[in-house]
C-alpha cells in the first residue's frame, strides 16, 4: 500500500514545542501547491502506481484555501486511495470550510487539540480555545466527515493527574474515531526548549509521565478504543492506514519542503527551506539528498519501527528478510527483557508488554545491531 504524504508548512503563528519545518509567511501558497504539483509530475514513477493513502500534513493544512486544496487534489490519482487525511486546526474549520472538504475526496480530518483547559493552550501559543474543537467535529460530521482524529498532550509542567484526567474526559465526550496522545517534549531549537534552559519551566518528572500514559491507556481501552501502537488509539476498523504504512515499512512519496520519501531501499529528504525547494522544482529539480539503506539499517528500523505497534516483531518475516544471524542477536538482546516482563513472545511474534511500552526506546536500542 503505497503511501502521499504532502507538506504544506504554512502556520498563522508557531507553537512553542513544534520541532516540524513551518513559515508563517503565507504569501507564497499559489506558487508552492504549483510547486506541488510539479513536484508530483517528476516522481511519478517513486512508488510505482497511484498512492493508496494520501496524507496532507505540516505546518498547517487548514491554512491553504480551499479552492489551493481543491487543485492539488485534482493533480492527484485519489481513485485508489482508500484514506485521504487532512490535518486542520480547530479553529479554521468554520462552516464554510467544513463544507469544502466535504465537497473534496477527504476521508479523514487530524486536529490537535491537545488540552482542554486554556491556560495550558495559551502556555503552548495555540490559537484554538477549548470549545473549539467540539464546534469543528461538529460542523465536519454534519459536512460529511466521519472519521476524525484529535491529538492530546500531557507532561506539561505542574500539570496534576486531575488536570489529566478532565482532558481525556473532554476528548472521550466527543467521541472521536481515533486518538494520538504524546508527553510534551522539548525539542532543541524550540521556544520551549530555549524556556526550560533558562529554568523558566521544568519537565515533568519520569513517574507522573508514567502514571498519565498508563492512566490514558487504562480509560481509552475502557471506552472500547484498540491501543494498537505506543501513542495511538483506535476504535475498531479505524486505524490510520497511512501512518500504519511507516510502521509496516510499506512506500511512501513525500512531496514538498521538508517531506521525506522512502522506496524500500533508501530514504530521501527535500531541502527545509520553502524558497529554495521552490525554486528548484521550478527549475524542473527535485531539491533532496539520499539515504541508501545496507542491512544494518534495514533491520534497525524493522526492530524500531514493529515495536511501535501492538503486533510487534514479526520473527518469520525477522528471519525472510534479514537471515538467522540478526535473528539470533534479536532474541538473544531480548532475552533479558522477557525474564524481567517487559517483553513478551506470542508464537512468532515479540512485542512489548504495557510496562515495556513507556520505556521502548531503551528496548528498542538494545535490539539494534550497533
């Protein structure tokens, strides 16, 4: 299944914890979706047919006009596609935008809603308030979008288990179809990681982060949502397919500034930098460097990639594509993870047990090949 995933990095203003490559100049939208679209004409041959699920990320998506979103759409095969996702900021879905994605090939509408209480989303710099996010899933279900996924945050500073709660409260009474839930994070380069080095905030500590994940695992499995990979919740048949894709290591053709393509065989990243990606595709080149991936990085991102999800690793397809030797240093470097429960074997599966889950990445790491 063949994955689109195109950025689109305009943003009114930037959150404070936004590690993705955004502009808040907007002026050079016509000409980037013309870029786009260009784009997509020199690859065309990247994954080898029509896209089976189209992504259209960023930066904010919500911010082109509908009649930009409708053309690049209509540059685009969307006959195969069996999920097309649009991310959108609450607030930009008004009733009249709402019914233009209803009129276009979307399937599927991501919203970061974060939290629910507005101090907190003043603290992160967005430009939602709380009400908001039920006034946009109501205004796309009525314009024909049923199936809609919110994004959550917890781990913000001084936030109370309390505090936690009511949000996942809040986002459980609007029932939507999926849920991504992630600890706030500090990325170098953002206001909030400049904040926390100046001791102007401080990261919550390791347990109360532990005790929020367990906690929003506990209430969304409670409410009949599968936890089918570390920070995602789906109710049944309601998965992302296209970000299941990366975790299956299926292909994926990324388009615009900043995206990332990936054949089987090696990765590839366009220039960061709206101006110049412009220019060159233009110009009739396509801006990015290459990756090629050897066995050792194959198998490493098998080994990070599986574990994300609730399946695991697949060790009949461990050894297929990778051999008897990086099996055995597999399971041998999982070993110790089993006796202490962390991991755990189910036939020829190895995945995380829910104490594993919020300390994969250490798990991860030892099951590389270094």
């Amino acid at each position: 299944m063949p994955g689109l995933y195109i950025h689109i990095p305009f943003c009114k203003s930037r959150c404070i914890y936004c590690g993705f490559y955004s502009t808040t100049g907007g002026k050079a939208a016509e000409r980037y979706v013309n870029a786009l679209i260009a784009e997509l004409e020199l690859r065309r041959g990247y994954i080898g047919g029509p896209p089976t699920t189209i992504y259209i990320g960023g930066g904010t998506p919500s911010q082109l006009s509908p009649a930009l979103l409708g053309r690049l759409l209509a540059a685009i095969d969307t006959g195969s596609a069996v999920e097309v996702t649009i991310e959108c900021n609450p607030d930009d879905v008004t009733e009249e935008f709402a019914r233009a994605l209803g009129r276009l090939p979307v399937s599927r509408v991501s919203m970061g809603a974060q939290t629910f209480d507005e101090a907190r989303l003043r603290f992160l710099r967005r430009r939602h308030g709380a009400e908001d996010v039920a006034a946009a899933i109501g205004r796309l279900r009525s314009a024909g979008i049923g199936n809609i996924s919110i994004d959550l945050m917890y781990g913000f500073p001084n936030e109370t288990m309390e505090q936690w709660r009511a949000d996942i409260s809040c986002a459980l009474s609007l029932a939507p179809e999926h849920i991504s839930a992630y600890c706030l994070s500090y990325e170098d380069g953002t206001p909030l990681h400049a904040m926390l080095k100046r001791g102007l905030v401080a990261e919550a500590d390791e347990e109360t982060c532990r005790a929020m994940y367990y906690e929003l695992a506990d209430r969304l499995t409670a409410a009949g949502y599968e936890h089918y990979e570390i920070s995602n919740f789906a109710l049944p048949g309601r998965r992302s397919r296209h970000n299941s894709g990366y975790w299956l290591q299926e292909p994926y053709l990324g388009l615009g500034a900043a995206a990332h393509s990936f054949d089987g065989q090696s990765r590839q990243w366009n220039v960061a930098d709206l101006d110049r990606y412009i220019a060159a595709i233009e110009r009739g080149e396509v801006p990015a460097e290459r990756e090629e991936l050897d066995t050792s990085a194959r198998y490493n991102d098998t080994v990070m990639l599986s574990l994300r999800t609730c399946e695991g690793i697949d060790l009949a397809r461990l050894r297929r594509n990778f051999g008897p030797g990086l099996l055995a240093l597999c399971l041998g470097a999982a070993r110790p993870y089993l006796a202490d429960r962390l991991l755990e074997r189910q036939g020829n599966h190895l995945r995380l047990t829910r104490r594993g889950l919020f300390v994969s990445d250490m798990i991860m790491s030892d099951l590389m090949d270094a």
